[in-house]
C-alpha cells in the first residue's frame, strides 16, 4: 500500500513537470475513455521510474479517472450545489470511495448515509473532517465542510467476544457508543474542575493539576491562560492513555480536542514546554496508525511545528536540556518519532532521497536508544521501576551505575521540590485565612494574593482599593442589602470611631453588619463609600458582577447543590487523575517497539541498507 501511494506520487510528480493534464484531449477522449497517447506515456514513465510497464499502466490510468471524476465533480457543484466528499473508510475497508451529498444535511444525516452505504453500525461511527469530530446536530456547511472535503470514518471496536454474535450486535455497538460519548462528557467536566481549582485549596484533601517546568518546579501562569493549558493538557494525556493501548480510533478526538484548547494559550507561554510539539507528534502518528494519513492534509506542517517548537524550548542545539537535565537522551525518542514521520510523509509524497534521509536518521537513533534487557533488569533489582530503568539508561548512554545515581538524585530532587511547593500552598492558605479572619470574604483573599504574589500587605491594600470584591452574595442568605436591618449598637461603634451615622449605616447595610470591614473601607476612603459600593448597595452591575464571582469561587471549588452531582463529580475527576501518570517524563518512556518494525518496513521499501 505504502508503495503503491510512492509510486502514485512520483508519476504525479512527472506529469506536472512535463505539464501534462490526463483529462484533457489527447490522453482522454470525447467519451472519455483513454487515447492512444496514453501508451507513449506508459513507455516513458515506466522506463524512467523502473516500474514495469503494466504497473505503469494500471496506475496511470486511476491518476487519469481521478481527474475526470473530480472535474466532473466540480462542474456538477456548480450546477446543482451537490458536494462531492472523499470518504476514508476504516483500515479493514482500506479504501476511499466518493460520495455525493448536500450541504445542507446535519452531522447526523451524513453518518447515518455512510452507514447504510456502506454497512457500518451507525452508532459506532465517529466522523472527522477538518481535523475536527463532527457535529451531528449542525449542517455541514455550518461546520465549514467543503466540496472535496476529506472524510475520515472511524470505526469502534468491540472488543469482546459477545459482541461478534450478529444478534447482540446493533445493541452492545449502541452501547458502546453511549459509554465513550459518557466518558468524553465526563473528561470535560472533570478537567473543568481541575482547570478552575487554584493553589489555595488544600493540597492534602482536594486535587488539583499544577503546571510545572522542566525542572518540576510550578510556573506562574495568568488564570485564564492557565485553564486553557489543563484542559489541552488533560485531553493530552487522556489520548496518550488510550494510545498505550492503541486505541486509536478512541484517543484521536481527544487529541483534537486538546490541539483546540492548545490554541487558545499564547505562543510565549507554548515554548516554555514541550507539551505542543509533542501533541503535533501525537495526532500525526495517530492518523498514520489509523492508515489514514490522507485525511491530514497539514501533516508536514504539523511535523515542523513540532521541530521548531523543540528548538525553541530545547535549544537550537538541545543546550537548555543539558542546562536543566544535564543530558538530552531522553527526549531524543521524540527525534526519533519526529524523523521517522517526516521520512514517511517524504515516501509517500514520492520524495525517496529525502524519505531516506529521514529513515536512515531515525534507523541511527533506534541503535543508539535501543535498551539491553539484562540492564533494566539490574537497576530492577536496586528497587527501580522499569520505566526509571529505561529513562535513566538513555539518558546515560547505558551505563547501569551512572543511571542508578541519575535516579536516585532525581527522587531526591522531586521530593524536595514537592515539600517545597506543599510549603508554598500551605503559606498561601494560611494567608487567605488570615485576610478570611480579618472579615474579607475568602473570593476577595484569593484574587487580592494571586494579584500581589502572594504579598500579605499588599493583599490587603489591593482589596480596599479593589472595594467590588469586598461584596459577598451569599445564596443562603435571602436578605438584600436594602433590607438588612443594621442594628444600633453597630452604628454607634462606627460614629464612636468617628464616622458619620449616615455612612456607618450604608457601610453597615452593604457589608450586611460586619463592622471590621465596614471600618477599614470608610478609613480608607476618608469617611465615605466609594461610587462603587453605594451603587452597589442600589442593585445595580457591580453586585451582580460580585455575584459572578462567588460564583467563580463555588465552581472552581468543585462544590455542588446535591450530594448526588458532587459524587459524580468526585468520579469525573478521580477518572482523570487516573490516565495522568505518575511519572512526569512517562511521554519520554517509548518503547519503540512499534517504529523498530515501521523502520524496517520502509527502509525495505526504500532500499538502503540497514544500519
């Protein structure tokens, strides 16, 4: 398959040198059958390519059909408004076949006409256009599809046997399909949790997912770019999980989702880590796995994106990773991946001296990363994991006692960093309860620390010259400011501190009785409230903008109205904590079984020899 696509591009490649158009006259006539001419440059092309002169033939002949079932395709657009879709069926079908079909149609009527053409279980089919999982209840033109659009259809397997009995067969697919559209739904929602959760929770009893550095120490990142950069991130690993069991049909929608998420984060913030470059990586070998290469039109683009950005948070030269890290034989599997997809995307492109360029550099990296068993096995022994073992022997070209130190400086180390970062969460708690003791509402402590870095006294002057935070709908409490009923004893210690009855009482009534607050702000503001607080205590936009805040602060909490939605929620989350490894280079921990097959297969096809 692999060669017959090279040798598809390489006569692709010759007909538009000479600039020969196969569906114009003389290569196609009036009926549109092949011309003579047609035979000459079967002689030609085979002679020049070396292909025998029937193989020549057979191919330029589908180049030639293609061309005339496309042209036919765009004036028939025209025309009538009928798209035409290439439809890439899954890998058992191996084949892509035209489909005729409106525009105008929902996301729904499209697969279910693919599964009745083609006799596939509709509730089993995910389809992806524009590297994008198709929404079923949108036309397709709402979603951007074009004429001549690519359509890759993925499949679900069932995986057991039951399932194969043709009886059982509509219903466990219709199963099946609820349980992964069930577990995507609860993915989003647990990562939304853990997107909005903030270093102020407690570390010991509430799970959170910090951004760390190379090094694993936390970066400070703006909230918003923050949540942005969980959400690409967990759908990251949720995919790479589901790839370990290649499960790809499965992993590829999250992939997606996280390349869309990884969108919205700038680019100073994306070349801090490697989580981009190795994501582009990640979708690429997906689609190849899946066969489907076809339907990922900016898989190069894909691929150099994912270079550059290496470069970039590597060094031009891997520099900043022997800075960090002191070598940078672990993430040289990346390299390897990286060249091996540009080598294949080359071949398949018909370029065959870049193709083996690529091959040959990524056949050179598999001997250098290869891992003798025997030493894994050692380091086992010492009480190290298997995947400690392969990460370390990499990153000491194989030496089994020089890795057994790097492991166990490297615990050291990400012990001390953790005890570290606990003591920074743990001073940021205590700073939000010593603000919460003073009378300023927990969502004010928080905002008013995360502005000042955490500066106790500066927190405190940020919140009283910030006094919309000072605000605190409380849903329990069905008192309006307005009708809170301030008391005389209150007032009388505020005009006792010299504040006049008239502001002592609005203070008194916006900050519903608590004198601490309603004394530092009139101090602050010479006596009187600020425009804010007094339209506020009129209803207007600022309370409804404090009210959005709470909550902010009851979302990113994780709390919940029933019992019921926190247990669902607790499990969202626990189901994500689960396909996060522990490990932070477990991306790193290939074991390249897969690409030392794929290696041989390609550099037989490019015939070179094997190093």
């Amino acid at each position: 398959m692999a060669q017959k696509k090279y040798l598809i591009a390489k006569l692709t490649s010759c007909l538009r040198e000479d600039k020969i158009q196969l569906w114009k006259p003389p290569y196609t006539n009036e009926k549109k059958e092949a011309g003579e001419e047609m035979k000459e440059l079967v002689q030609k092309y085979s002679s020049k390519l070396k292909i025998n002169e029937n193989d020549t033939e057979n191919m330029l002949e589908e180049i030639r059909c293609k061309a005339i079932e496309r042209g036919t395709g765009n004036e028939n657009f025209k025309v009538t408004g009928i798209a035409r879709l290439d439809i890439y069926l899954p890998r058992r079908k191996s084949r892509k076949i035209p489909l005729e079909t409106s525009l105008f149609i929902t996301g729904k009527e499209l697969r279910s006409q693919i599964a009745q053409e083609y006799a596939l279980q509709e509730n089993a089919v995910k389809i992806i256009i524009n590297k994008k999982q198709l929404d079923l209840g949108k036309t397709l033109e709402d979603q951007g599809v074009t004429h001549n659009a690519k359509v890759m259809v993925l499949q679900l397997e069932q995986s057991d046997e039951e399932t194969k009995r043709k009886v059982q067969e509509e219903e466990l697919q219709c199963k099946k399909e609820k349980e992964i559209n069930d577990k995507m739904q609860r993915t989003k929602k647990g990562l939304e949790i853990l997107a909005e959760r903030e270093e102020y929770l407690d570390p010991d009893s509430v799970p959170y997912l910090d951004i760390a550095n190379q090094t694993g120490r936390s970066i400070q990142i703006p909230p918003q770019a923050k949540k942005a950069l969980v959400l690409a991130m967990g759908y990251h690993e949720k995919g790479r999980a589901l790839m370990k069991k290649k499960e790809y049909e499965i992993a590829l929608p999250y992939l997606l989702d996280a390349d869309k998420h990884f969108c919205e984060c700038s680019t100073e913030l994306l070349n801090t880590v490697d989580n981009y470059a190795v994501l582009q990586l990640d979708i690429v070998w997906c689609y190849f796995r899946l066969e489907q290469l076809d339907c990922l039109d900016d898989a190069e683009k894909k691929l150099s994106t994912a270079q550059r950005c290496f470069q970039r948070c590597y060094g031009e030269n891997h520099e900043r990773l022997i800075d960090i890290k002191g070598s940078y034989g672990r993430e040289k599997v990346l390299f390897l991946r990286l060249y091996l997809l540009q080598g294949i995307g080359h071949y398949h492109s018909g370029r065959e001296k870049e193709a083996a360029e690529y091959i040959q550099k990524a056949s050179s990296l598999y001997g250098e990363l290869s891992i003798d068993p025997d030493k894994v096995d050692r380091l086992s022994l010492l009480g190290f994991s298997e995947q400690e073992a392969r990460l370390a022997l990499r990153a000491c070209h194989g030496n089994v006692e020089h890795a057994a130190n790097l492991i166990t400086n490297r615990r050291e180390e990400k012990a001390q960093i953790r005890r570290e970062e606990r003591a920074k969460r743990r001073r940021r708690l205590e700073d939000i309860n010593t603000l919460k003791s003073m009378g300023y509402p927990e969502r004010a402590a928080q905002v008013a620390l995360q502005k000042t870095q955490g500066n106790l006294d500066q927190a405190f002057k940020f919140i009283l010259d910030n006094p919309e935070l000072l605000l605190e709908d409380d849903d329990d409490d069905s008192v309006s400011m307005d009708q809170f009923q301030v008391s005389q004893e209150s007032i009388e210690q505020l005009t006792y501190m010299g504040f006049s009855r008239e502001s002592a009482e609005q203070a008194l009534k916006v900050f519903k009785g608590n004198i601490h607050v309603a004394s530092q702000t009139l101090a602050h503001y010479g006596g009187v409230l600020p425009p804010s607080l007094l339209l506020s205590s009129e209803g207007s936009s600022p309370s409804e903008e404090s009210t959005s805040s709470k909550d902010l602060l009851t979302e990113s909490a994780g709390s919940s109205s029933s019992p019921t939605d926190e247990d669902m929620e607790t499990d969202a989350v626990n189901e994500i904590l689960e396909d996060i490894p522990e490990h932070e280079e477990d991306y790193l921990d290939l074991t390249l079984e897969e690409e030392e097959q794929i290696i041989h297969e390609y550099l037989s096809y490019i015939q070179v020899p094997q190093h």
